[in-house]
C-alpha cells in the first residue's frame, strides 16, 4: 500500500488568479491529493436552477493539470439561504423543539423529503457533468454527518417517518410494539401508530426502548441519506467514495454508512479534541495540551479502518491551533509530522491536511492552515514536506492482522446513553479504556464491528459493555479460539431493550454466569482490589457463578471470572485494574506485552515497528531515546 499526503481547499474563497500558483506551490510541497467543493452549494447555484459551473470546471483543470488528484465533494452540508427559502421546516429541531437555523452549517434534518430530493438534484447534476472520464480521483458525501448534534431531529418530518419506521420493524402490530416495549407500565399502551410521538418533552424519562428504538431510526436515516447520493455517484463514476466522520460522534452506526462506501475517512483534531472530547482530567490536558492524547487519535485511526474495510483516510488532520475547542494552543514542533506518521502507522492510505491556507474571515478565520492568510509558509508546511521526502524512501506498507480485537458497537453507545445508570458512565469511555490499557502494554489492537462472525488469528478479544449481545456474534465469540473477555453489562438487554430473565445475563455459551444485582459506584468510594493495584469504579454487578475468580475485590466479591477461554468482568476497572486484568488475560492467551513508559506506545504491522513519544520531554525507551515529540520507526522482518 503506498502512502501519500493532501490537502483541503476552497478555490471559491480565492482569486482565481492564485489558484496555478497554489495548485504548483501543492505539488512542490509533496501533496497528492486536494479536496474541494464540499461547501460550494451557493457559488455553484447562485439562485434556483442557475447552475454555474464554470468556476469549478477552471479549478478542477487548474488543479488536474498541475498533477494533483482531486477529491469532489458533493455540497449538501451547506444548502443555500434560498433552500430555507423553498423549505422553511427543512430544519433540524433539537431535544426542547427549537429548530436549527441557517447561517452556519449542517442546517438540514436527515428526514425532510423536500431537502431530501433537492440533495439527490444537486449530486446528480454534480456527478453528470464531473463522473465521466477521470478528472475527479474520488468523491466525498457531504461533510462530517453528526457532527454539531444534528444527527437527532425532533421535527415533524421525522415524527413522520418515525412512525413508518416502527410500522415496518413490527409487521404493522400495534400489540407487537406495546409488549416489546413493555407500555403496560405506566399506560402507555398505543392503540395505533399514529398515535406515538418522538421521546421528547415527556414530563420524566421516556421509555428507554422508546428511546433506544428512535436512535436506532435515526441512525437509518444518515445511512439512507449517504445512500441517496452513493448511488447516484456510482450511476455515473467509477471513482471511490469516501465519507469524512468526525471523532466520537457516535449517533449514527458508522459501520453501516461505510458499507456503502469504499473508503473512511476521518477530521483528526488531536489538540481541539484534548479540550473538547476526550475527558481528560485537568492534569493531563496540561501534559499533553500541544501533543494531543495518546490514544484518542489511534484509536479512531483503528475505528475508521474496521469501517472502511482495511480502506481509511485522515481526510483533515490539523496542522495548528484550531477555532472551537475551550483552549486553542499550538502543537509542538515536530507533532504535525508525527501525527501524519500515526496515521501511517495504523494503515492511513493518506493523511491531508486542513486546511491549505488559513481563511481570514468568516467562522474559522482563527484556524490554521498550513499557509497563513497572507500566503506565506505557516509552521506545518515544512513538517509536512518533510514527510513527503521520508516517504519517498520509506516504501509501500503491508498491513497484518493484531493479535488482539477489541469491539466497538454504536448500538451499545446508545444504550448506554439511554440507561447510563451512573452518572459520567459511557460505553465510548468504556471501550476507549480498555483500548487505553491494551497499548500501555504495548499491543497493536484492530477495532471489530458487531457483526465480526471469524476471529481466527486472534489471541484475545474483547467485548466489554454490549448490552445488546446479538446472536450471531455470542455464538462468534463461543467458537473463538483465543481468550475472550465479556462485560460489563453484556447481553444485559435484548434488543427491545428488556431485561431477559431466562435466564438472566448474561448468559454466555460456555461460561455460567448470573448477575444477580448492579450497582454504580460514586467516584469518591472506589472498591480496591485483593492482591493487585487498582479498584473497581464507577459500576459493579453482584455474580453468582462457579466459574475461576482470576480478580476480586478486597472484600472477596467476584470481579473477573473464567471458564476455558471465556472470562467475564462484572465491574468497571480503573486504570491500574485494566492493567492488571489485560497481563492476566495475555498470559493465559500466551501473548507477551511490552510495558509502556508513560506517553509512549507502539504500534506494529507485518513490515514496520513504530515507537511514539507524545510527551513534551525526551523518554528513555528500549529502543533508545525518544526526543519530545519523537517517532522511531523500524523495518521488521517478515
């Protein structure tokens, strides 16, 4: 697989008599790729039906004929202010029914039929005149769906197709839904299915299946909308589409988008997403505040490769402070070309940078570009043509299989967000803790979907917090051949959201367990283990089983347990916990780990071995010291 670099750009936001100088000063910095076009909806139909194209045919052949390859992407995450014109309910209406307005971005609900049709009129337009021949290299679907909470809408159009929705889930019964859902309790019994409204506005919580069941319809939404345009794209080219999702936004199932797509992609924000997304802890949003976090990027690298198939890009990587996070620092020197290499490391086809010159005006004027608005070179420039000229030696890259498989499941995101039972409790927290302690023992892990149906290959698996166990993927999981880890939570509802009772959770093909009662913990009163550093947080289940117990709580109350290869893990471990059940799980798997010093982790492919320091001081390691912000890279034997 050869590795190649690119860059964001807006042709309409510049005189066109700079766009030869841009597009060879690209070219000179190393850059293949340039994605243009994905907020061009006004420039491109200025007024209803006045179709100018023109402007983006010249820039199209200015970029073309400098030797660059161009990613297209259709407009449609900035319909025009005429489009609110044409549909004034076209909107998205948040949780309390307040309508999303114009005059930024994302302004659509994914269920108005009449945007609907105008997005599938503009792609179509679009790929007639730019799908034949070969002048766009690939294609990319609107921008970051979801991101800007617009996922969700409480509109009337999606009432609508709501309703129709759960018609089709449930054949048409109504007596159906109401004992799925279980509306006995509190009589909410429905007679018909015009009668059930969004779960929203309610005087308390909702049904949490009403919840969860509206989620999961939402999430259809996204992947009938990406769909739309899929299919009209491929009508008339044969060039990839990707889709650029953004980090840990979690209300649409990425995996399903990208089935219809042939490549992910991903906007990399490591320092934006320090402050905004991750949850640090004040401590360590000081330490790593211009390095980033050191397993937030990686592991949405490893997410976006199980979604696109082994096929991923960093379709935005920052390049310096960005706008719209709490705090905006600077990255080091040297973090733009680490970062470009991280993504290369977990299996990047390419990494470009967003954007190519620092707007110096409207919304994002503040975010940096890897050219200042004033054209002259900014700092990440020259990182980035530093790259470009350790990738012209480096060689193609062999992707490999890890030895571990961690699951990610949107379904369960959402439970979790529907019945946290704690507060602060997510299952995105739970997943990315473990992932956490899986690279501090220095493992490379590949991110699975629900869906996996072979883990061949894999000397351990994890599966914490499925609170909806599927059947194909238990009986996946029982056939596994490797240690395979369960719980918290898992199987602990079916998939209308009732607790199953015979028996109760989770019960697991090969491995007894009953949770007999749940409990969450408050963050000041942490259950230490027996014989090991750590305590249980945050949540605990009380088991009932005959299984091994391989961790305990100083009290004697069972943790972890296994038979054969199936282990369960009833509480929410702290760091410390997780290490010391992930050295446990790797022993009996027979896989040996390489302990991390702090802010260091490594990742390994069938070819290379990368070493990453993201701390601001050098760090002594076992393959010699890691200057601040420093990669080491070696080729490995096959």
């Amino acid at each position: 697989m050869q590795r190649t670099l690119g860059t964001c750009y807006y042709p309409e936001h510049w005189p066109e008599d700079i766009w030869q100088q841009d597009a060879a000063r690209m070219v000179a910095a190393g850059l293949t790729w340039v994605r243009i076009g994905e907020f061009s909806w006004s420039r491109i139909e200025p007024t209803p039906g006045d179709l100018q194209w023109d402007w983006l045919d010249r820039a199209i052949d200015t970029l073309v004929s400098a030797g660059l390859k161009v990613v297209l992407g259709t407009p449609t995450a900035t319909p025009p202010r005429w489009m609110v014109d044409r549909h004034p309910d076209m909107f998205a209406l948040d949780q309390d029914g307040k309508p999303r307005g114009f005059g930024s971005r994302r302004h659509y609900c994914f269920s108005h039929q009449g945007y609907r049709k105008e997005a599938r009129r503009i792609v179509t337009l679009m790929a007639e005149r730019y799908g034949p021949g070969d002048r766009i290299a690939a294609w990319q679907t609107d921008n970051e769906y979801g991101c800007h909470d617009t996922t969700v809408s409480y509109s009337d159009a999606a009432r609508a197709a709501f309703v129709r929705w759960l018609e089709t889930r449930y054949g048409g019964d109504m007596g159906a839904l109401n004992a799925a859902w279980g509306n006995v309790f509190w009589s909410m019994d429905y007679n018909r299915f015009e009668q059930i409204g969004l779960p929203n506005l309610t005087v308390t919580e909702p049904n949490p299946a009403h919840v969860q069941a509206f989620r999961r319809f939402s999430s259809d939404q996204v992947v009938s909308f990406n769909r739309d345009q899929v299919e009209i794209l491929r009508a008339h080219s044969d060039a990839p589409i990707a889709h650029n999702y953004m980090g840990r936004v979690t209300d649409f199932d990425h995996y399903k988008v990208g089935e219809d797509l042939e490549i992910a992609s991903w906007d990399s924000y490591p320092l934006g997403f320090l402050e905004d997304r991750v949850g640090a802890s004040p401590e360590k949003q000081r330490r790593y505040a211009r390095q980033g976090d050191p397993d937030f990027q990686a592991f949405h690298h490893d997410l976006y490769r199980a979604v696109g198939r082994g096929r991923w890009w960093v379709m935005e990587q920052q390049p310096g402070p960005v706008n719209w996070a709490p705090y905006n620092p600077a990255p080091l020197p040297g973090m733009v070309r680490f970062w470009t290499w991280e993504a290369f490391a977990h299996g990047a086809e390419a990494v470009c940078y967003f954007r190519w010159r620092q707007a110096p005006f409207a919304q994002e004027q503040l975010h940096a570009g890897i050219l200042r608005p004033d054209s002259a070179e900014a700092p990440a420039i020259v990182e980035a043509r530093q790259v470009a000229e350790e990738l012209a030696n480096a060689g193609d890259v062999t992707p490999s299989q890890a030895p571990v498989a961690l699951i990610f499941d949107y379904d369960a995101e959402w439970a979790w967000q529907v019945q946290p039972h704690g507060h602060g409790l997510t299952y995105f927290d739970l997943v990315l803790e473990h992932y956490r302690a899986l690279r501090r023992a220095g493992l490379s892990v590949d991110i699975v979907a629900p869906t996996q149906s072979d883990f061949s290959g894999y000397a351990l698996i994890l599966a914490p917090g499925l609170m909806h166990l599927t059947d194909n993927l238990r009986q996946a999981l029982a056939k596994a051949e490797g240690q395979v880890l369960y719980g918290p939570r898992t199987g602990a509802r079916d998939a209308d959201f009732k607790i199953p009772t015979s028996p109760l959770p989770p019960a697991l093909d090969g491995l007894e367990v009953v949770v007999a009662a749940v409990e969450s913990i408050r963050p000041d009163m942490p259950l230490p283990l027996a014989n090991a550093d750590g305590a249980v947080t945050g949540y605990l289940e009380t088991v009932e089983t005959a299984a091994d117990v391989l961790v305990e709580t100083a009290a004697g109350q069972p943790v972890a347990v296994a038979a054969a290869n199936q282990v369960y893990c009833a509480g929410w471990l702290d760091g410390d916990g997780l290490d010391h059940l992930v050295a446990t799980l790797c022993a009996r798997a027979g896989l040996g780990i390489c302990k991390m010093p702090e802010g260091v982790r490594r990742r390994q492919t069938a070819t290379e071995e990368f070493w990453f320091n993201h701390l601001a001081e050098p760090v002594d390691t076992e393959v010699g010291t890691l200057p601040p912000a420093g990669v080491f890279r070696r080729l490995r034997k096959n």
